[in-house]
C-alpha cells in the first residue's frame, strides 16, 4: 500500500470524524471515543486498538484535521496515558482485548495514567530501585515507595517498574507492570515543593497486588520494555515550530517592556544574551526537525534542547527577579492548592522562579544529560561504575 | 524509512525549506574538505602563513579555477555559480575548519559581495571574473563599526583626476590587502562617499604589512598618495553596496566561526579519548566530558545561527540586521570559548606551539573582534528588540504579598 494512498484515507476518516462528531459541539469525551473508534488517536497502532495500521508520520494529518475544527489536543489531557501508556500498552498487553479494555478510556480520557518510576532512593539511577514484586500464585505482591508521581491523586491506573529479582544486576532483575490505582495498599499523599504547591505526589505501595495477566513484557525484561516506553514518546521534535521570542523569554521581555523604569544597562546587556540565546535555541530545535524531516532521525542538536530549555528557564526568571528588584521579595501564596491549576509555571514570576529550580532536575539532571551528550553523542568513554556485573542487593545505597 | 517517505508525500513541496542539506552540498562539503586535506593541512597552514603575504596564491587559485568555490554567490551573468551564499557559506565552514590561509573574508567575504551589489558596469564586468576563478585577490578597506558601514570614519578622499579619480589617504588595519591585487576603497569625495577601485600594485599605493595576533589572517596598512582610481559605486549607492557586502561578511564569517569550532571540538573529543591519565581516558572523568557537552551545545547554537543568517540573507526570509548579529553575537563566543576550553582541555600541550590549538584560538579571537564582537552585537540586537519595546497584555502577573 503506498503512503500516499494511506494519508488521502487519514484524511479523508478524520473528515468524516469531524463531520459527523462536531468537537465543539460535542463533550470532549465522546469525541475522543469517536476518534478512538475510527483509528485516529494513534494511526500506527493496529486497527481496534486506536490506529489505523499505517504509518506513524501520518498523525500529524490527522491531528490537523481534527484540532482545526476545534478538537481538543489529547496529550494535553492525558500526558503520560496519550504519550507513554499507550504504546507501551499496544506492544506489550498480553491480549488484544485487554490493550482495548485500557486504551479506549485512555483515549477519551476517562481514565487517566500516572507513572511510578523514580524512587526516593533511585532518581538519576533509575535502574536501581528498590520496590519489589513478589510473587504469589497468579498475582504478584508489590511493596515499596514511588516519588514525583503526577497525576497520581486523579489517575485510574499506573505503569509500575519494580523489582523481581534481587540477586540478578540491576538492569536484569526489573519487571514492567500496570497498576490499578485504586487497588488495597496504594495510598497516594501530596508532595510538597519550595514553591509551597503539590504538583506532585509520593505513592506508597504496601502488599498491592496485581494480576499476573497486568504484567508487561517477560519476568525480568522490565528495563527494556521502559526502554521502549520511553523510545515511543511523543516528543516535541514532530510538533509545529515555536516564534521567535515566545516561550520562557516572552515574560522577560514583557516585563522589561511593563517596567522602564528599573532599566539599567547591565539588565539591557543580560536581557539581550538570553534572547539571543532563546533565538540560538529556537533556531537549532527547528534545525532538529528538519534533520528528522529529511534524515529520519534526530541529530546532536535534538539532544541539546532540554538541557539548554532547562538552563535557560533558570536564567530568564533570575533576570526577571533582578528587574523586578525590591518586588521580587514578595510571594503570592504559600497556600497548597490541588485544584488543577496548581501547575506553577502559570502562577506569579516569583513562583515561576522557584519551580525553574526544578527544571534542571525534572525529566534528567542537566548532569545526566551532559553525560548522554558526552557518551552517546560525542562518543565518550563512561565513568567507572561501582555496581557494574554486582548482584543489585549487593550494591550499597543509600 | 516509511516516516521519512510520508513526509516527502503528505508535504506540499514548493523548494528547499531552511535547514535542508541537499546531496549537492554534502558533495560540496566533502569536495571542499578532501581539497583542504590535500593542500591545506596542518604543515602547509605553518608554511603559508610564515611566507611574505600569509598564503599560497597558487592554492587559492585552485580553489577558483579547479573547485570553482569562490564565487558560489556570484550571479552566472557575472561569472559566478549562481548558487548562492548558503552554499558559500559552507564552503567558507570547511576553509575556516581547515584554517586555509588565503583572503577568505577579503576577496570572498567583502570584495565580491560589494562588487556584486554595485550598479552594472564594464567595471564590474572587468573585476568580477578574475576574483572568482581566483587568479586575483581583493580586499575592501572601507571604515566599519560593529558589522557596519560607518561613514563618519572616513579617511581617504577622492578627488577628479582626468578621466578617472585619485585618492589620497591612510586607512588602517585593512584585512588581506597585503599582497591585494585590487582594493576597493570607500573615498570621500566632492560628490560624497563613494566606492573607487584601486590597482594594489600601483606605485601610489603602499601596504604595510602588520605583525597580527593571528598569522593566518593578515592585515595591512593602506597609504595612498594620489592612487589612480574607479568609480565603482556613487554616493547615491554606497550604502546600500557596503550594506550588502557587511551583511554577507557577517554571515560568511559566522560560517568560518562554526568551522574553526567544530574542528576544536572534533580534535579535543578525539584527545580526550586517547590521553589517559590515572590509568582511564580523561573524557570518562565528568569534569572533562561535561566541559565537551557544552562545547558541544555552543558549536550546535552557532550551527543554527550562522546557517540562519546565511538563509536570510539568501532568500531575505529574516531581517538582515538582526540575522546577522544573532549569529555573530552567538558564533563569536561559541568559537572564543571553544577554542579556549579546547587549549584547557589539551593540558601543556595544547599551550604549545607545536600543537594547532593556539592557531585556532588566535583565529577564534580575531574573528571575534572583527565585523563587532559579541557584546556590540547584543547591542544591536537590543536596539532592535529591547529598547522601543512597549508594554502589552501578556505580562505575567507579579506577586505583591497579598494573597
């Protein structure tokens, strides 16, 4: 079959999606079923599961059609259920029937998805954590501790990474599963952050059970199933081109623009390196798109954007409090809200300040990341490891 | 695969996009580069840049005649490629990786773009020809102030001699005039600020060569007593002419920027690989191999930029003031501090003379500070973006303490 036959069928399914299910007219539920059921919400994926079996390049078509007559953008809605969930679901459910029975509320957002990754004892040494999977007859007895979860408190069901064999190293002994969120010894608390919110959530696992049957991928196989989790994600590479001077920068120059009189030249000088350096950034991520467009696969300068994105975010908001001056002392609220809009890099400057903190921590250390630039990118050589070949009990932590 | 074929399918494709690389530019680079391995490695750079003029005529004529890379922004009409300065601009990427010694930003950069932008001509149609097949050199001693023409700075003047004009005059610091066949020189004369062209082997023309920081780009004095002259470019036209040429100079240099940075970069990483100390490379120590990450990040940015400006300037996609002081804003600190961590990174022996760190730092910092270095280029980029800037309705709110 050839690809153009293919994108002149997904366009013509999202227009009669659209036409026959009007998104503005239409709760944003029911018109995501209807995607679902007419193999939009992942055209790669097989028919009945969401997709449409062609190729994957070709969701951007579809999202063209269906977000100009006003359809919702469902990643927004459903980040970790739109983005990791469900390829990892479509490659890896035991049974068809059970990849639907997640994916279709996935889809409609009915049903939300949270991760449970990171631990308090494994964040940038994810392969060493310690939540364990035990187990007994048909089901497996989950015991541990989960940190930095969102969506925790809302969503109906987790991908879990835990461990099964302690005496294998540790990429080898982890198992992938999905957890029900709502099952007896899952209990999720708010985590509190320097900006006094609660985007996230710790979750304590204690004798949860999960069936056998929620198990993805083999016994053991866990690391290379989150492997491909984390290979499938949408990343922002496929999405339209930002403008120039939008992004973290157009509240520096809002601000420098709403406020002449705290002007100095120093403040000039700085304001016009980081626009610069948001211009370089601007330029080299649409320099990685069409790398991808024409070479099929990012080059180095696709990895030098989150480093550089989380960098940057720090030193806007350092200059946007240097502006502000006597001003940037005050706080609005230490106030914990969980009402949906407790996300902080839509609140005051001065919150959007604290939460830059996290940036360079969040999704990858600015140190990890400089180590993937250096290995994977440049070629380098790695650091010693102290754990290499070690049974994973044998590895001190702490 | 089946991704990169629906592209192609489902995109309206109405030529390039920015960011392309096209087969025909791989070719060139590779042709470009294999000619520099050749004639331009690191003995022949010593060799040349320690000779009376700082180069080679007999290789910069080959890259005329044999490659036919001197004139890629030259119109066909007037004896160039027709293929335009983003294809230029990646050749003058590989001379500056190579550090070729030769009037890249004389005779390529400044010269024939002035020429080029200049009211059509026999004049013209004389100059052109030779400069592109690279049998002779040019350079363009005009007054400039951070990437600039500044008519204020003006030092020679131009009066009517017979059919032509003389100039007389002293202009410093002139860029690869030593040994310049022909000079254009901006004159002030009864009519104005005009563009003359001048003969350098004229016996009214003296240049002085001047010890330079960096000996693979030279510089010289230009004195001229009554130098026999040209009009090539009025007053009506001048600014418009060395706009042009400034212009593309910035972005061609912006491109000898990237290549000198991602050579530095290229030879530490190899180091870094193979020096090995406490019995382990020292790029698997993380105080190394995290100073080679933002090498890495700086050469990337400089990469956009440059490719950017030469972009704009090609198709006039983006304003040429503020393409080109982004990229020479960006292209002059990345290869400054690249080629500065490279010499770090390289221990004793890259603060050696025999090693050819310091050659391209010298190279990094005279770039740098030609065509305006990187803080006069904010500066530009303020006054364009920062300082008529007015408020508008998207300021993010401001806490005031009152919940």
């Amino acid at each position: 079959m050839s690809t153009a036959t293919d994108a002149a069928r997904v366009e013509e399914v999202a227009g009669r999606v659209v036409a026959d299910h009007d998104p503005r007219r239409l709760p944003v539920q029911e018109f995501l079923g209807a995607c679902f059921d007419a193999g939009l919400s992942w055209v790669h994926f097989p028919d009945g599961l969401g997709g449409l079996g062609v190729s994957r390049g070709l969701q951007a078509s579809a999202d063209a059609v269906l977000q100009s007559a006003g359809g919702p953008v469902p990643f927004r809605l459903n980040p970790i259920g739109y983005g990791m969930a469900a390829p990892t679901i479509s490659e890896h459910a035991r049974s068809p029937e059970l990849a639907r029975s997640w994916l279709r509320p996935l889809a409609t957002t009915e049903e939300l998805w949270c991760q449970l990754f990171s631990e308090p004892g494994a964040g940038s040494d994810l392969a060493g954590l310690a939540t364990s999977a035990v187990r007994d007859g048909d089901t497996w007895v989950v015991n541990g501790q989960k940190v930095w979860t969102s969506l925790a408190h809302r969503a109906r069901w987790a991908l879990l990474l835990a461990r099964t064999d302690p005496d294998q190293p540790k990429h080898k002994g982890l198992t992938y599963f999905v957890l029900d969120m709502e099952a007896a010894g899952v209990r999720t608390r708010p985590l509190r952050q320097m900006t006094g919110q609660a985007e996230f959530n710790e979750v304590f696992l204690e004798d949860a059970r999960i069936p056998d049957e929620h198990r993805l991928g083999a016994v053991g196989d866990g690391w290379r199933v989150a492997m491909t989790t984390l290979m499938n994600e949408r990343s922002a590479i496929g999405a339209g081109g930002a403008e120039r001077g939008s992004g973290t920068i157009a509240d520096a120059l809002a601000l420098w623009a709403d406020r002449p009189h705290r002007r100095t030249p120093v403040l000039r000088d700085r304001l016009a390196a980081l626009w610069t350096r948001s211009e370089a950034q601007r330029l080299t991520s649409a320099r990685a798109r069409r790398g991808v467009a024409s070479a099929g696969s990012p080059g180095p300068e696709g990895s030098v954007a989150k480093l550089v994105s989380a960098e940057l975010n720090q030193d806007v908001y350092e200059f946007c409090m240097d502006l502000l001056g006597p001003e940037s002392t005050l706080y609005s609220s230490y106030e914990v809200r969980r009402d949906g809009r407790e996300a902080d890099w839509r609140g005051a400057v001065q919150q959007r300040f604290l939460r830059s903190r996290a940036n360079t921590i969040e999704g990858g250390t600015s140190e990890v990341l400089r180590n993937i630039l250096g290995e994977r990118v440049l070629g380098l050589p790695g650091d010693l490891r102290a754990d290499a070949g070690k049974a994973w009990k044998e590895v001190p932590r702490g | 695969m089946a991704d990169t074929a629906t592209e192609v399918a489902t995109e309206p494709h109405t030529g390039p996009v920015e960011f392309d690389v096209t087969e025909e530019q791989q070719e060139l680079r590779a042709a470009v580069r294999r000619f520099c391995a050749e004639q331009s490695d690191g003995p022949a750079v010593r060799r040349h840049m320690e000779s009376e003029h700082g180069h080679d005529p007999a290789v910069w004529a080959r890259l005329g005649r044999e490659l036919g890379v001197l004139g890629l922004a030259v119109p066909e009409e007037l004896g160039g490629a027709g293929a335009g300065l983003v294809e230029q601009s990646i050749v003058v990427e590989e001379l500056g990786a190579a550090l070729l010694c030769g009037p890249v930003l004389g005779t390529i950069g400044l010269a024939l773009p002035a020429l080029v932008a200049s009211s059509a001509g026999p004049l013209r149609d004389e100059l052109v020809p030779s400069l592109v097949d690279g049998s002779r050199t040019a350079a363009l001693a005009a007054p400039e102030r951070a990437g600039l023409f500044d008519p204020h700075a003006i030092t020679v003047g131009a009066v009517h001699a017979g059919d032509g004009w003389e100039l007389t005059g002293v202009v410093p610091q002139v860029v690869d005039a030593a040994g310049a066949d022909l000079l254009l020189v901006a004159a002030s004369g009864p009519e104005g600020i005009a563009l003359f062209a001048v003969p350098g082997a004229a016996e009214q023309v003296q240049t002085e060569p001047l010890t330079t920081l960096d000996l693979t780009r030279r510089q010289a004095t230009v004195r001229m007593r009554e130098a026999p002259a040209r009009l090539l470019a009025g007053a009506d036209e001048i600014d418009a002419v060395l706009g042009h040429a400034f212009y593309t100079a910035s972005a061609l240099l912006a491109a000898e920027q990237v290549g000198g940075a991602q050579h530095m970069l290229d030879v530490t990483v190899a180091y870094a690989k193979e020096r090995l100390q406490f019995g382990r490379p020292i790029g698997s120590f993380q105080a190394v191999k995290h100073r080679l990450a933002d090498m890495l990040v700086l050469v990337e940015h400089a990469r956009s930029t440059a490719q950017h400006a030469a972009w704009a300037l090609q198709t006039g996609s983006d304003d040429p003031f503020l393409a080109t002081s982004i990229a020479q804003a960006t292209c002059s600190e990345a290869y400054y501090r690249v080629a500065a961590d490279a010499v770090q990174l390289h221990g004793g022996i890259g603060f050696t003379w025999e090693h050819e760190a310091h050659l391209y730092f010298k190279r990094a910092v005279t770039d740098a500070a030609l065509l305006g270095g990187a803080e006069i280029h904010r500066d530009r980029i303020a006054a364009a973006v920062l300082d008529h800037v007015r408020a508008t309705p998207g300021v993010p709110p401001v806490a005031d303490g009152r919940a």
